[in-house]
C-alpha cells in the first residue's frame, strides 16, 4: 500500500469508521470497501445473478422442504417471484477482502414527497411498479397505480437518517435498493448482511452487501430483514410485512411501565435530581434578577419587579430555553433560585412518557382525553393485536404516527395500512396513536368543514400543593382542505400547522371571535360548558402527573415553575348517559413554547406569567387557576 492511499484510507475511517462499526461491517473489507466507493465500481453482477422462481404447490413439496421455505419469506411483491443466487464459477469466500459489494438505490425520498415524485419524475412510477410486480402499461402516471405502489413499498422500504444538520433535515430517509438489492430474500439464517453507508465525499447513499460464511455456486443470497432482532415475538411482528401469520394471539392491554423503566430515562437524560429544600421566602418587595436567553422575554417583560442581568451568578431566576439538568447542585448551593423548568417534566412533554403517565387516570384504553397510543418500540405486539381486533370488528383503523421527541408535526404520518407502521419502528423511535376519525370540525366559509386545534398555555406553580394556571387567552390552528379521511398524505387536509410550511396559508381566527362563531355553529355546546370539560381533562392530566415521587412523577421542587403549551382537539363521542359529548383530547405538552403570537397580540403576556409564577400573585392578570 502507498502512503497516499494509507492516508486516503485514514481520511476514510475518520469520516465513516464509526457509521461501519455500528453496521458491523468486518474491517476486512474496509479497504475495498473505500476503493470501490471513490471509483464507483458496480461489480456485484460478476458475482451474482437474478433468477425467477415457478411457484411450487405445496402438495408437491416434502415436509422438510416445507419446513424449510417457511424460514424465508415470498418475494415481497405479488408476482413473479424471483432469488438471487451466487454465479461466480469461483463461488464466494467470506475472507477475500473483496467480497464486499455496493448497491444502488432506485428511489431516495421523504415520505410526505413521495405521492408527488410517483406522479411527476418521469420513469419513476414505471421501474417501481415493474420492481414491485404492479401492473402498469401506461405512459401517464394514474392514481391506481400510484397508490398500489405506496401500499407496496413498505415491502420494499429501507431507512436511514443523518445524524447532524436541522430538526428538518433529520427527518428520516427512507429508499428502495435497485432491482438486484430488492431482490434478495430473507432468511432467519442469512447469507448475507446489508448495511445503508452514506458516502460522505459525493453525499450519496448506498447500500454494502457482504457475504457471512463462503459460498459456493448456485447458492442463494439472502438478509435478514428483522435484522438484530432476538426475541421470538418482536421478529414475528417484525416481519409480518413480508410473512403473514395468524392473529396475534396477544393481550393487547398496556399497563404501566415499571418503576425501571422511569429510573432508566432519568438516567438517559443526565438529570440530577435535587435535594429537599425549605420552602424560600421572599420579601413583599423584592425586586428579582432574572437571567434568560429567550428574547421574547427579555423583549416583552416589563414589570417592574423584575429587571434582567447577564450573569448568571447573581441571579434569583433562571429562564432559560434549555434544559437544566443539575438541580442537585443548583438546591445544595442556591435553593433560593428560581428556575423555569420542574425535574423529571419530561414525563408530560415527551409523548411516550406523556401515553404511560396517562394510564394512571383510565382503564385498559386509558383516559378518555388521551388517543389510545402505543409505544413501537415496547409494545409492538400489543398494537398489531389491537389493530387486527379492530380490523375484524370493522372498526376504524385510522392511526398516526408520532416521533417521541419533535414537534410541528415533523416526520408524522396518518395511514391504516399495518406494514407502513410497523416499519415506521425502524426510523426512529415512536408512538403510534389512535387517529381521530369524528372531529369537530369548524365552518371556513372559504373553504368548508375543516379540522382545527386549540393550542392553550397553563402556568404550573407548584406540585406540592399543586397550582396549575390557564392564561386566559387560546390559540387557534385550522386546515386549509375540507376534512374528510381519505388522501391522508395530504397536509393541508389532515394537518393544521401551516406556520411553518412555506408557501401556505395560515389562518388566524382570534379566540374572542371564534367563541360566538363556534356557538353559532353548535348552540347546544356553550364554550364555557367545553372548556370547563378541557379544564378537567388538564386537571386530571397533571394529578396524575404528580402523584407519584421523582423520577415516576415530576419532582416537587419548591423552586420550580414552568409554563407549558397543550394543544387538543375536540372529538364527538358519547357519555355514559348516551348523550352526544364534545370530548377533548390532548395530542401533546410542549416545553417552553413559541410566545410570539402572545407577546404580539397582549404585550401584558409575559407580565402576567412572571408574576403568576415568581410573585404568586393572580390579580389583574388574564389566568384562571385549574386545580
């Protein structure tokens, strides 16, 4: 070797050494690996070829033949079927550092993109429907045939995501390998492994391929597509995409997780949880230094006691957008300093945590106030089961898929196709929640019926006892489509976070002039009647929230406060009297939400916060105290 091409090679672990570990890609091959990659060498067709299968009727096959093809899916599409098998005259040696091999991908895309590039790129809906064994003659893409293949394509879905840029570009990406790629089948005793590689110096993606034991000619190539998974249940729901199975035979009831589970994410998060203090007392007339690196607060508040300062050492009040993660250090040294954040609130604003918390307050489904969620990543089982229930019962199978962690509705999708959620888990960790099917929708006279969402901000002042305000005023957020449920790709319809997709509308309808539009539309529901509903919903949110100690609740420090946005939406459902009821149901808690609108429309906003929260006093401000 070189010295050039030794230091190429460094340069080339630097950049992907850790990506190839975590792949478990032999070091062996690393070296060809890069070669092949710089110079774009294609030479997996010197050692392998696509054969097409006949079907064999099983009365035809033994017993162990049978046994045998059940450890390996069907080719994922429909028909014809095909295999891909080892055709060097040499066979194949796992120790040859060359048996490593690049494939292509016939489609990178993002899922909210991919209904447009089906109809507009051209070729593109042609190679997916031939590669997924879809009918399609035409030369202009029709919806059939667009829809057959984004029902298909999560037969054939591979995901990776990047690891640095924005919340945006984060997003997963989700590819179909080519045609040699979609090919190989599975095994529960695989061949070969693959591996997605993004390759740093063209910013292109691929897929590696690379042989686990020799083979010799004729033998067949196959991966695992459950890959990493052990336990016998999760790769049987795994893999349910490609094998179908019976109905899951599960209890589909979720109880709550165990005291582990929480003393485990308190551990994720690097939280220190603080010692017991006294309750501080302050003078009647204290002025306090606040510390803050939000800009809508030290824009907008102007009591006058409070004045800022820079260092961060002399003040009385922390308001910070970051998380505070040492508050052991902060109640052992500074008790008496105020901060707007409470330990272990991350149980209300992180959606997995936010649908186990939840379960304290309801019965097998949860609260009535909360959609009934799932965990993909702990409680796969319990959802197929819960879903195929359903699917038998004919009931509504409409479910949307959430992130734990991010919010503007990034990376969330609406479908009732099984195989689309439960490949979903392989993205990034989230929760899957019952869609609301029977909203109340509200008159656009510009557009129709359309979904909206109410976006509250609550002040919660203490947990021991518990002081949980609402700030007078709520927001409002409407779709630009008519609802109905269908063409559940399409944001404008399903979705009502406009202010931040460029190019759309976003109406602004302000709570004072939505109240009597609202009873105009639904006179036998009075708001102050659906309010006091939301109220309650809130109240029973944060009892249960608080009722048990930190880390299995949030930590009664007497030196934190927080303000909180709860958005919700209103569904029809029925009491237990058989009346027709508005019921709420909150989709998420938010930390430390956006303010501008506040700010812009009632510049007392941050006024009456501070002085709700730090001085405990309500008068003359626009809150009502909940609990």
């Amino acid at each position: 070797m070189s010295v050039e091409s030794g230091e190429d090679l460094s340069a080339f672990v630097a950049l992907h050494g850790a990506a190839l570990r975590a792949s478990r890609v032999p070091e062996c091959y690393w070296e060809s690996l890069h070669r092949k990659l710089r110079g774009e060498v294609f030479d997996a067709g010197d050692y392998f070829g696509i054969m097409q299968v006949e079907e064999v009727d099983e009365e035809e096959e033994g017993d162990e033949e049978m046994e045998e093809e059940l450890k390996k899916k069907p080719n994922p599409g429909s028909a014809p079927c095909f295999k891909v098998i080892v055709t060097n005259e040499n066979g194949l040696q796992a120790s040859n550092p060359n048996s490593i091999f690049l494939i292509d991908h016939a489609w990178t895309y993002r899922i909210e993109h991919a209904r447009q590039q089906l109809l507009r790129v051209p070729g593109l809906l042609h190679r997916m429907a031939n590669l997924m064994g879809i009918d399609f003659h035409g030369e202009i893409p029709d919806e059939g045939s667009v829809e057959q293949v984004l029902q298909e394509m999560w037969k054939y879905n591979q995901t990776y995501q990047l690891s640095q840029g924005t919340a945006e570009e984060k997003v997963p990406v989700w590819y179909i390998m080519d045609e040699f790629g979609s090919r190989i089948q599975h095994s529960d005793q695989p061949s070969f492994a693959t591996a997605p590689l993004f390759y740093m110096p063209q910013q292109i993606a691929y897929t590696v391929l690379w042989p686990l034991r020799d083979l010799e000619t004729g033998d067949e190539v196959t991966r695992d597509y459950a890959y990493g998974e052990t336990d016998r249940l999760i790769r049987r729901c795994v893999l349910l995409p490609w094998v179908a199975t019976e109905a899951l035979d599960v209890n589909c009831f979720t109880p709550e997780p165990s005291d582990e589970h929480y003393q485990a994410i308190l551990a994720e998060n690097k939280e220190k949880l603080p010692v017991k203090i006294n309750t501080p007392v302050y003078g009647q007339d204290k002025v306090f230094k606040v510390f803050t690196d939000i800009q809508q607060v030290l824009n907008n508040l102007t009591h006058p006691r409070f004045v800022f300062t820079d260092k961060e050492g002399e003040a009385d009040i922390l308001y910070n957008f970051s998380h505070f993660k040492d508050y052991r250090k902060l109640s052992e040294e500074r008790p008496e300093v105020m901060l707007n954040q409470f330990p272990c609130e991350n149980l209300l604003t992180v959606k997995d945590c936010l649908a186990s918390i939840a379960r304290r307050a309801g019965g097998a489904d949860g609260p009535r106030w909360l959609p009934r969620t799932f965990n993909l990543q702990t409680e796969l089982p319990q959802f197929i089961s819960y879903f195929q229930q359903r699917d038998r019962r004919g009931e509504d199978n409409h479910w949307i898929c959430k992130p734990w962690n991010l919010a503007r509705s990034l990376d969330t999708h609406i479908t009732n196709n099984l195989n689309n959620i439960i490949r979903h888990r392989e993205s990034s960790p989230k929760v899957v929640c019952k869609y609301i099917e029977n909203p109340v929708l509200f008159q656009r006279d510009d557009v129709g019926m359309v979904k909206f969402d109410i976006r509250y901000v609550v002040l919660l002042r203490s947990i021991k006892p518990l002081k949980l305000y609402s700030y007078d005023v709520f927001w409002l957020r409407f779709s630009n489509r008519a609802f109905s449920l269908d063409d559940l790709d399409d944001y404008e319809k399903h979705f009502t976070v406009m202010n931040y997709a460029p190019g759309v509308t976003l109406k602004q309808v302000h709570c004072e002039e939505f109240i009597p539009l609202f009873e105009k539309q639904y006179p036998e529901y009075p708001w102050t009647m659906v309010q006091a509903n939301i109220f309650k919903a809130f109240a029973e949110l944060f009892q249960v929230a608080s009722a048990k100690p930190a880390p299995l609740g949030i930590c009664d420090y007497p030196s934190s406060r927080a303000i909180y946005a709860i958005d919700l939406m209103l569904k029809w459902d029925t009491s237990g009297d058989g009346k027709r009821i508005m019921q709420p149901q909150i989709l998420e808690v938010n930390f430390n939400p956006d303010c501008d609108r506040a700010c812009k429309y009632h510049p007392t906003f941050f006024n009456d916060v501070f002085s709700t929260l730090f001085l405990d006093e309500t008068d003359n401000c626009h809150v009502t105290r909940i609990v």
